[in-house]
C-alpha cells in the first residue's frame, strides 16, 4: 500500500468520536428507546426513570463493561460533557415542542446518516475494549474478546436486563441465547481485533480498522435499504459443520440408539431424530412445569 | 448566627450514630421485615435466610453504593460490632420470649423515637456516601449525587430485588418508576449536600446537617402522627411544568397532529389526549403479551 | 501423632488440583449440565450459549467470590489452560461421536471416581476462598467464612441465577432458602477452617484438610451407593434448640396470646400454634396476591 492511503486510513483512526458520532449514537440509542411501547408516557409521568433508561440505553456497553473488569459502574457519569450531551438529547426527542426531532428523525437519509455514524462508533469501542482490556491482563486474549464484546454490543444486554427486572419483558427460554446480528458482528470485529492487537494479524490497526468500518457501514445501510437481513449464515455454518458436525459421518452409532432403524444412510438426516429427541425430552420438561 | 448556635450545630454534626442511633435504624429496618406476611414463619424454618435477609434491610444502602463503586459487597461484614449488633436486634426481634420486643414497639411514643432517631442516621449516611463518591471522582458531582442517594435510600432496592429474585414479588411495570416519599427527600438532600461540598451553596455542613435532620424528623413524625402523607407535590410540580411543561404552549402543532380538532384552546388540557394516546399503545401492546 | 502420618497428610495437602481433579470437577459438572432437559439441543443449536452456560458450571463459585470481593468476574478466563481444558471437555461430552463419554460416565465406577475426586477440589476451593479473604481484610472472619462458602459452593447460585434470568427457573418463594446438603457441608468446612485460620482450633491445616476431605468423600460415596441422603438433621436440630427453642419453656405466655387455652403444657406443642398462625397469614397473603 502506498503512503497516501495509510496516511488516510491513519487520519481515519484518528478521529475523534466527539461530539459528533457521540450525537449520532446517542440519537439511535434514545430514539430507539422511544420506539418501545409506552416510553412516551412514561416520560411525562417520570422523567427521573425515563432519563435513567435512556442513559442505560446510551452507556450500556461501557456499563457492562465496568462490571465485568470490576471497575465502578458508574464510572460513565464522571464524564460529565459526554452525560449532559446524552441528556440533552434525551430531553430534545422527548419534550420537544411539536415532536420536531422525531419528525426530522423520520426522514429517511437522516436516519442513514445516524445509523452509519453509530456504526462507526461501534469500531472505536471495540478497539477501546480490547485495548483497555490489555492494560489490565497482558495476553489475556479471551478476556480482551470478552471485553470488546461487551463494550460494543452490551448495550443491548443491559437494556434486556433492565426490561426483566421492570418486568417488561419476560424470557422464552431461549431469547438470550439468539445473538442478533450486530451482536455477532461485534464478537467478530473483537476476534480480530484482539488478534490483531495480540500480532497474530499481519495488519496495521488503522488499515483494519478502516476495513471492519466500512464493512459495518455497508451491511448495516444495505439491510437498512433492502430490509432484508443480510446473514453471517454461511460463515457460521462453515465454521459449525467443521466444529460440531464432523461426528456426523459416524452414522452406524446414531442408528444404534434408535429403536426403528432408518433406511437412509446420509449424515445430515441421522443426527436428525437425536434433537427431536431431545426436543421432545424438553416438551415433555416444559408440560411437567406447567 | 451567633457563635453558641454555631456551636450546638457543630456539636449535633459531630453526634456519633453508634451505638444508640445505629440500634434505632436497625431497630425499624428489622420490624418492618418483621411485618412482611411469613417472615416469622420463615425466621422459624430457615434462620440462616431470615438473618441474610435481615442484614440486606439493616445495611442494603451501603451494600448499594460499595456495587455502585467496585467496592466489595461483603464490605459491611468488617465492621463486626455492627453486624453482632444488627444481629442481636434480629435474634431479639424473633426469637425473643412472649415477643417482648414487638409488644414494646407497638407502644406508639417507642415508635415515634425510633423513626425519628432512623432519620437522623439517614442524613449522616448521605453525607458520608457524598464524602467518600468525593474521595473517588474530584468534583463527579454526579456521582456524588447518586452515591448519596443509594446509601441513604438504597436499601430499599436492594430488599426490592432481593423479593424479586427470591419470586415474593412481581414488578407491574411502572413499580420501579415510583419513587417512596422517602427516597425524593434523600435525594433531595443528596443533591443540596453535594452542591454545599462543592461550595455552591453557602452555609456550613454542620448548619445544613441540623437543619435537614430537622426537617427529615419533623416531616417523618408529622406523617407518622396524622398518618397522612406530606407530598413534595407542589414542588414537583413546579420544576415539572418549568422543564417538561413549556412546550404546552405551543398548542397548534398538537392539534396538527390530532385527527378531530380539538375546541379547548388552554395548553394543558391540548396535551392530554397525547397522553391519552401513547397510553393506549401501552394497554394495546400489554394485550398483545398476555 | 508420629511424623510418618503428618508426612502423608502434608503431600495430600500440597497435591496440585490440576490436572486430574480439575478435570474430574469440570467432567461432573458439565455432566450435570447436560442431563437438564434441553440442554444437548441448545448445545446443536446455539453453541456458544451451552458452551457459556458450561463455563458457569465449572467456575460459577469462583466468579461469585470474585463479584463478592470486588474483583473481576471475568478473572477465570486469564487461566488460559483451565480454561481450555473446561472447554475441550464441554466440546467432548455435547459433541464426541456416538455419545462415548455420556456412556463411558454411566458406567458406575467412573462416576463415583470423579464424584470422589469433585468433593477433593471442594476442599482446596474453600481453603483458597479463606486465605483470599484473608489476604484482604485480616481478621475478617465473617467475610472467611462466606467466601469460602461462596467459592465452595457458589456454583449452584451462579447456575440458578442464570436460569432465573433466562426464565428456566421459577422460584417458588422458599426455594432459594434450602440449602441442598453440600451447601450446608461446604459451609461447615468454610467455618472449620476459618477457625483453625485465626489459631481457634489447635489442629494443624494438613491435617484439617485430611480430615474434612475423608469426610467429604466418604459422605458423597456413601450417598451415591445407598442413594438415601445422609442429614445433618441431629446437628442442626441441637443447634436450633439451642438457639432458637429455649423461649419454648415460657410457655405461659405463649398462651396469653391465644383466644382458646391449650390444655397441654409441654414447650414444643405450645409453640405450634403460633407457627400454624404466622402460616395461616401467608396462605392469606397468597391468596391475596394471586
């Protein structure tokens, strides 16, 4: 790569997130928040409560970090330009004469912008993660993973949290366990990082950075326009059929356990009648708890 | 002021809270646990749980603000005079013959000295969390606030989740959102105290700790004897209508967005049916979860 | 005692946990795991989320002792090689072909072997919890005691807030006040051994540990073969005589309290009908609630 273009990927990993992308991520944030049901009301009737949502909305990652490293969840607060800022944009989308926000918000580049800002917010705290991760355990690259992870997509972690202990929301089970999509693209994004940060990655961290930005902006303004999830379904199932899938070919012990043995001899539909039935197993758990 | 009044209040700040004011607290913390339907039930069956909840109502604001500020939880437990203390409050309380204690504290006068006594240890636990949030974050005057106002009222949130993991309690949603009368007026305090530590309000601590010990007993003891509840409604209010109000004026842009036009052109009730509104959306989602 | 048995008690006392122990208390543990409905279906369908829910199992009580003393709860994932081990038998229990490890453990012997060696990783956990505490706050023996308790037998907390949290588990008020029988022993040993720490007990740590480890062992093989659960009920019935039923002889006042008076003297049938009372409030309470 020649000079030019690491002198503008270098630039590019110099920017500071304040105050604009801070704007736009606190804008996402809140304004998701006053999607959900009822937070309008919820604003008048409380302010003090919808506040403190609005700032778990805001800060979550960071918070979850902090508990995770055992550092002062309230840390977050000692930033207080960062905090009055996230206020501020809570108190405009909420109590704004005429809604004027939330009709600016409806306009659909604006939204683009604001999501694509966000997104590259993410980048930065996942490097912030890892990093300040490794201030802590040097090596200690499982927690370097953990960390970034939690920093940029634990927002939504606490947020579900939150909403349990309200009451809100009530889990079916298995909602935890179903990462949503920026959730995995963060678990990716802090995988390489940290193996980045670590020298296992023969990049330069702004190139990289560069890179899982653009990358990040792209899919999320694709499936913002399409409206179609784009999936990581391939990688994943690679990567699930080379972990978990290679017993398959064993098939002679599968059709042993089973009471009727079935005729057809492919991996793939072998191992199928062992999760029905467990799933049955779990049916028969769920009628007993009833 | 005069220097005797100068030094009354001096010596008032520097009353220490053990042992008689310390008794006090746990005193009422114990009996209202005490009150709660089965705890005597489950004193009897399982002491170990009935005194690990004890302690959680005796020293649940300081568990609160040592989790607030990555201090250990199990902090309180050094403090062995204490904990011995709160415990032979615990152990008397239950287990004493012909339930001696209970029949003392039924006397009203009783009731009155040890509520009003629980107060006073109430404005010295905001202060010290206040001066130790200080110790941490030099001019965090946020945290200052919040640390004050979980050691002075956090007690009963941490007894709140306690119930609620525990499965004795369901939250409706809003449960949360409410805040006791108790706890506006700690964080009331929390606030003035903070703002008096950092030298924005002009009177000494110990002035201020005499008189909002004053005003906490006057208030709790008024509620106690005409058993009604003295509100801070009218300063709510206030502050409401100066913060969230003023966009009421702007009544056209709410009857825009209304589908009949609306004849009652005063502010306040225009932006009722908004209200309205957003809480249908609650009761129509709520339907949608039942 | 001769020197030849001190010899044999102190190289039991410094023999390593790893790598056999360890792998014998992760083997049960996630064994455990795995025999909860559902549980090898989510390991297919979600794998990362079994594989969290393994790593709780296997150090659940040491990621409570680290919440508890404010340490990081992610502290375990810098053992990179436990870490890994826990891991690669997580992979080999859900995911070996043909199930050979579930039925290599359902052969009789190998699960008593690792039953047996699990209980010997308890005794190590609880001696490292007391000196942990130790190392933080000298002679803190409230704080010794729970967390050794917390890192001996924390695991089962760990794993039923995890549950709770992701609605597996309802509490039914009283189930989290059981303690289950190695609850109750872990918490023995905890206090043993923090006694024998302050000097309280003139018996020398090898030994000590010798001692509660046969006894662990030998009550865990015992259990297992004859499949009664041996109770700690004569103990603990003293012990709560002791404490709590000695106000059973002032049994005339028991009676003042009552509307019809019970003709038989004795202490332990006149305390009755004050538990059947405080137990009649609950059942009304409950009904209230419902």
């Amino acid at each position: 790569m020649d000079s030019s273009w690491d002198d503008l990927t270098l630039a590019f990993s110099h920017t500071s997130m304040f105050p604009f992308f801070d704007i736009a991520h606190y804008l996402v944030s809140v304004m998701a928040m006053k999607h959900q049901p009822g937070a309008a009301a919820v604003a008048r009737k409380n302010p003090v409560s919808s506040w403190f949502t609005a700032m778990l909305h805001c800060f979550g990652g960071g918070i979850l970090s902090c508990v995770l490293l055992a550092e002062p969840p309230l840390k977050f607060l000692t930033n207080h330009t960062n905090v009055l800022l996230a206020s501020s944009i809570w108190y405009i989308i909420f109590f704004c004469p005429c809604d004027l926000v939330s009709q600016a918000y409806s306009f659909l580049p604006v939204q683009f912008l604001a999501a694509g800002m966000k997104e590259v917010t993410r980048t930065w705290k996942i490097v912030g993660g890892v990093t300040h991760a490794n201030s802590y355990y040097k090596n200690g690259w499982i927690i370097m993973i953990a960390i970034g992870w939690a920093r940029g997509a634990g927002g939504a972690i606490v947020t579900k949290f939150e909403q349990l202990v309200k009451g809100d929301w009530k889990p079916g089970g298995d909602e935890w366990l179903k990462m949503s999509y920026p959730s995995k693209l963060t678990l990716l994004g802090s995988v390489i990082f940290t193996f980045q940060h670590t020298k296992h990655l023969a990049i330069s961290k702004h190139n990289l950075m560069f890179f899982y930005t653009a990358f990040l902006v792209t899919t999320k303004i694709t499936m913002m326009t399409t409206e179609t999830s784009v999936t990581l379904a391939p990688l994943e199932d690679t990567l699930s059929r080379m972990l978990f899938g290679w017993q398959k070919q064993f098939s002679w012990c599968e059709k042993k356990s089973e009471t009727k043995p079935s005729s057809n001899g492919t991996g793939s539909s072998a191992s199928k009648p062992i999760a029905d039935a467990s799933e049955n197993v779990k049916k028969k758990h769920n009628k007993k708890t009833e």
